[in-house]
C-alpha cells in the first residue's frame, strides 16, 4: 500500500471565511471574532496572521480563545509601523500549514489624544 502526503497541496483541514468587526483602527487591540471550520480543541495554540506586502504580522497568540470549532475571539495587532491598509488574513495552528483560505481586515488610522486638541 502507498500513501502520500498531500497536505502541501490541498491545505490543512481548517479554513477562515471573515472577520468581524472587519476593520479597525492602526492602534490594534480590539476584539475581533473569526469565523471559519475546523478550529477544534487541543494543546497547540491558534494564530491569526495578517500578510503585508512579502511580510506576516501576527495577533498576539495569548489574545486568542477558542469559542467553538467555527468561532475564534481574537485581539488585533498594533499596525502603526504599517500604516493604514487592507491586508490579508489567515489562520494556522501551531506550527502547521497556514491556511488557503483568506479573508480581509482594514486597519484606519484613529487618532491619538496626545496630538489632539480639546
């Protein structure tokens, strides 16, 4: 009998479908919730990346929780070296495959009390 791996060709068995909220501000830290398949329980963590350009900016893994195997609560990265932009998103467990799924998140610049006047 044969086997092969084909995990590099059709991806890992979990997917992202959206974001929501799907935007939000440069400063991060907002609780977003993501919604995809297959993010079951177990001992490897999730992580959510944002790709910029050739580079991955990953949400702090400690912000993430497992609500069900479809839903995931997560806290934004701070994206003020980026700018404002729409990037990117995935999902991959641990150190697996990330995901050949994608969606998107707009990050906006929000503005800073220290530079505002009152």
């Amino acid at each position: 009998m044969w086997a092969l791996d084909v995990s590099q060709i059709v991806g890992p068995s979990y997917s992202i479908e959206r974001i929501e909220p799907c935007r939000g501000p440069i400063s991060g830290l907002i609780p977003i919730t993501v919604y995809g398949k297959g993010f079951h329980e177990g001992p490897r963590r999730w992580r959510l990346l944002f790709k910029v350009g050739n580079k991955w900016e990953e949400a702090d893994p400690s912000s993430v929780t497992r609500i069900s195997n479809t839903e995931l609560e997560v806290q934004t990265p701070i994206f003020r070296k980026y700018g404002p932009r729409t990037v990117d998103v995935f999902i991959k467990e641990g150190d697996d495959l990330v995901s050949v799924t994608k969606t998107q998140f707009s990050f906006f610049v929000d503005t800073l009390c220290e530079k505002s006047c009152a």
